[in-house]
C-alpha cells in the first residue's frame, strides 16, 4: 500500500477500502478502514493531541480567536468570554496538565519497558500540532498513534481532532512522510472511568457521614454541552442512538455504570451539561447544571455530587463553571456541594491511555479489548459521516473514512 501525493492512502495487495474510499494519512492496515484494526503495527512515537490554552493575559485573546477561527467573532465578544480566564490570571491550567499527563506516560511506558517517545501538540495553542508532527519528521518518525485527551464522540471532541491531524498534514508538507492513526474513543474504558466511581464512592461516603439521607442527595454527572444538530450528528450515522446521538448515549451509558458499581441505588442521579455558548436561539443540550441545582433545592434536596464526567483534567470549564458557578448555585440554595476528581494523571487512567496504545500495537483482537458499557469497544477507524460539524459541513480528516 502506498500513499499518494495528497496524503490518501492508496489500497494495494487486494485489499478493498469500505465504500471504495481510503482513510487519509493512515498505516496500511487501518487505511482500509476496518472498524477495529486487529493487525499489528510498528509506531513510532505516541502524538499527545490537547487543546491548548493560554498562559497569559496577552494570550487570552490570540488564543479565543484560534478557537472560533472560521467564525467571525468579534474581538469584544471574545472578551465576554475572556473574563473566565482573566480571573485567574489570563493562564489556563490545561497546558500544565497536559505537561503532567506527557510526563504521566512517559513514566508509564518506561516502566512497562516500552519504547515509544510522547510528541506533545496543541490544537489551539503552543506547542502547536505543526510542531508535533514537525518534531516527529525530524527524528525521523513516520508512524504516530494519537491519543487526543477528550474520552466521547461528538465533533469537538473527536473529529475536530481528526481534521487538525489531516490540515496540519497538509499545511507543512507532510503528508507524504507521516501517518496518524487514533486509539479509540475511551469513554467506557474502565482506566478512564475508575477515577469517577471512586469520587462519587467517596463523596457518598463523606455525605451520608453528615447524616444527609440519600434521597436528599444528588448526584448530577456533567459534561460540556454541545448544539443539539451536532448532538444528534455524534457517531456513526448507520446507528440510532436516541436524543442526543452517541455523545449523550456515552455519557449516560457511563453515568448509569458508576452508579451501579457504587451500589446506592436509592440516591437520585441524572446527566446535565455545562458551558454552554452561542445564540440564544439555537437549541443546546441541556439542562444546564445549575438549573438542575435550583430544581433539586425546590424537591428539599439537601446535597449535591458533581461529577465532571465529560473531562479527562481540571481545565477552565471545571474550575468556572464548576468549581465557581455551580459552587455558588449550590450555597444560594443552602445545598451542601461536593465535586469529584477528574482522571488528571490517577494512575488507572494513564495506565488505561497506554493500553488503549498498545491494543494498535499489538492488534488486539476486539473481545479481548476492555469496556464497562455494551456501547464499547468503540472504533478505531472513525464510519463514514460521523460526527458532523452542522455550521462547517464535513472537511478531510484523517484516522476515519471520508467523509
């Protein structure tokens, strides 16, 4: 199998890519595009893919404007969103995170005895994914394996990744040298999921102790809301997954698990979503987490759990939106308020990220790969159609069929 000029993988040796269309910039045994690539591969190098953030006041702007590239949006409204970030400083905590995560696997790897070196890149800030993929043509690299620190499937969150990886590709020339794969969604991989259950367990624990009955407790799991079009768009288009498409079934597929592994069946639980942006006008999944606080306090709820589910790290939409907005809800209500830990660096969820690595290097067949919900393992290739992004339609993407 070759690559061609324009970074397609080219089918060869008999092999048939679904629907006659190749997946971009791929190892050969994943450009066919098989839904879970049991094949070995030989990578070079594991591709850190963040966000990015900022680590300044000056930044602050520069960095929202990279954000909502391709959307227009005046500087003056950036700055209303610009105050989550100048309260604490103008610095996001999101790059030091990742710094730890990186050192985090590098750590995990050394001691399993394996050799693979961490790129670290950023879609939205320094370093930038050009860097990444321009360090690892300098060292000679020329197979990476992404892992992109958000765990669902939704546009934000998996394909906008995927699209980075292909226009970076483009942009510096590379194509034709490196190819990009990317391990599998890891909502369900019990190594993500083992730090929330253990938060919630704690957090129960800690409540109950007070002497707060368990049906006047919460436990709210919350994630980032998404426009409900993209919603209903996230994961493959040949499955129905109800209101809110793949990105809502995994969370609540998630949610329902923790639940059931902590084994209180009689303290009250739902999904709710935070951060929301955009127009008034245009529908956004909901309810929004402090709304269902206020609603909680009118049924004399005593307590909430909040529960970052949809975030692997403390970045800003946990410290604002959480840790200061919903705090603040829960106090105005006289509610007693607990939020959880994220996975950050726990040593479950990094030793779960090296494992999702080395079921593409070693091929691992799909019954042997771990998942705590039936909705699991997820692809390794990403279907045709999935996760499309409503207002900008689909653009080339590597790690997935086209389009």
């Amino acid at each position: 199998m070759s690559i061609t000029n324009n970074g397609v993988a080219a089918p060869g040796d008999g092999a048939a890519a679904v629907d006659g269309l190749p997946v971009p910039y791929a190892t050969e045994a994943a450009a066919c595009g098989p839904e879970h690539v049991v094949e070995p591969v030989a990578y070079d190098a594991i591709l850190l893919a963040g966000f990015g953030g900022p680590e300044g006041q000056d930044d602050v702007i520069p960095f929202l404007r990279n954000v909502t590239r391709g959307r227009g949006i005046p500087d003056e409204r950036l700055e209303e969103v610009a105050h989550h970030y100048r309260h604490f400083g103008g610095v996001s905590p999101i790059n030091d995170q990742n710094r730890a995560l990186k050192a985090a696997l590098e750590d995990e790897l050394a001691r399993r005895g394996i050799q693979l070196p961490v790129i670290w890149g950023n879609r939205n800030w320094d370093p930038y994914m050009a860097d990444a993929v321009t360090e690892a043509a300098d060292r000679g690299f020329s197979k990476l394996i992404a892992v992109a620190t958000s765990a669902y499937s939704s546009f934000s969150s998996c394909r906008q990744y995927r699209e980075d990886f292909a226009r970076t590709l483009d942009e510096t020339g590379l194509g034709d040298r490196i190819q990009i794969d990317k391990v599998r969604q890891f909502f369900d991989h019990p190594g993500f999921v083992a730090p929330f259950e253990e938060g919630v367990r704690d957090a129960l624990t800690d409540l109950l102790g007070r002497g707060i009955a368990r049906e006047q407790i919460r436990v709210m799991f919350s994630t980032h809301s998404i426009p409900t079009d993209d919603a209903v768009r996230s994961g493959p288009r040949d499955r129905d997954f109800g209101d809110g498409g793949a990105y809502a079934a995994q969370h609540l597929a998630v949610a329902e698990y923790v639940m059931q592994q902590v084994g209180e069946p009689d303290v009250p639980w739902s999904l709710v979503y935070q951060s929301r942006s955009g127009p008034p006008t245009q529908p956004w999944l909901e309810p929004d987490i402090n709304d269902a606080i206020e609603q909680a306090a009118g049924e004399d709820a005593k307590a909430v759990v909040i529960v970052p589910l949809g975030f692997v790290s403390d970045h800003m939409e946990v410290l604002w939106d959480l840790d200061t907005e919903a705090m603040e809800t829960a106090e105005e209500h006289g509610m007693v308020a607990l939020r959880t830990p994220t996975p950050g660096v726990d040593p479950a969820y990094v030793s779960g990220l090296i494992d999702l690595v080395m079921e593409r290097v070693n091929g691992t067949p799909v019954a042997e790969r771990p998942s705590v919900t039936e909705l699991g393992p997820w692809f390794d290739v990403c279907r045709p159609g999935c996760c499309e992004n409503v207002r900008a339609g689909f653009k080339p993407a590597a790690a997935g069929i086209a389009p």
